[in-house]
C-alpha cells in the first residue's frame, strides 16, 4: 500500500466529511454520501492489496 495514496484518501475523507457537514440540501448530502462511500471503497481495495501482498 503507498503510503502516499493512503494520506490522498484519508484527506480526501476529512474533507469530504467536513462537505457533508455543512450540507444544506437533500442533493448536498446525497452526493457527499456517495463521495464518501467511493473513497471508502477506494481505502479498502488498497488495504486488500496490501493484505494479499504481504500474505
């Protein structure tokens, strides 16, 4: 797992957090909702790699 692309992520995560937490509208959070959800099957799949990398 590059640690470079992990840091992307999670900043991409907080900010992505931070989006939703100023959501005004039903549309604001779905789409912050969806972000959020890519980012985090983003994060998992690298984690998965670095898992069957090391094993």
């Amino acid at each position: 797992m590059d640690d470079e692309l992990m840091k992307a992520i999670d900043t991409a995560i907080d900010e992505c957090i931070k989006k939703f937490r100023n959501a005004t509208t039903g549309k604001e959070v779905r789409t912050f909702i969806t972000e959020y959800e890519e980012l985090m099957f983003k994060k998992s799949d690298e984690v998965i790699k670095r898992y069957q990398i090391d094993n």
